[in-house]
C-alpha cells in the first residue's frame, strides 16, 4: 500500500461530505414520514435513498484514509487494490459521484 498522508485539508474536506450527506439524509427522512405508502414502500425507500448513499460515502473515506489492519474487507475491493497501488484517492481514481 502507498501511504497517504491525512492533512487538515482532508478532514475538513471529508467532514463537509458526511454533513452534506447527512443533510440529505436528513430530508429524506422528513419526506419518508409523509405520506400514505405501504411499509414495504417506505423500507425500500429507506433502504435505497437513505443507508446505501450514506453506507458507500463512508466506504469511500474508508477507501481512501482507512487502516488496512483494522478495516481488511476493504483490501479485496478492485478499487482500493489501485487506489493502494497508484497512492490516490477514491475521486481521483472515478471521479465524483453524482449525489
């Protein structure tokens, strides 16, 4: 693995994602709290909208800052194998996600 320095820059950079994130979230939930749907609809939706985007943004700092000793799942994932390798970052490897 190439060692990646974290500076300031990058926990600022990685704090502002997650509240971003979270806001989002956040208004997610307000909008999953209206409205008649069937629980099954509403689970789907949390499920979809609200873990998966929230769970992959974590895994993209975990991809990028992450100890390999404490987190070894992320070291079979093909991208962390060339983030390690070429010593980038997850967005300089795929660029942005769309939010």
């Amino acid at each position: 693995m190439t060692h990646r320095v974290l500076e300031e820059r990058d926990v600022e950079e990685i704090i502002e994602d997650l509240r971003q994130e979270l806001n989002r979230a956040s208004r997610f939930l307000e909008r999953l709290e209206e409205g008649e749907r069937p629980l099954h609809v509403k689970i789907f939706d949390f499920e979809l909208h609200l873990v998966s985007p929230l769970y992959y943004r974590l895994q993209r700092h975990l991809i990028d800052w992450g100890d390999r000793t404490i987190y070894p799942h992320l070291s079979g994932l093909e991208i962390t194998k060339r983030a390690d390798q070429e010593g980038k970052k997850f967005n300089e490897l795929v660029g942005e996600w769309p939010r």
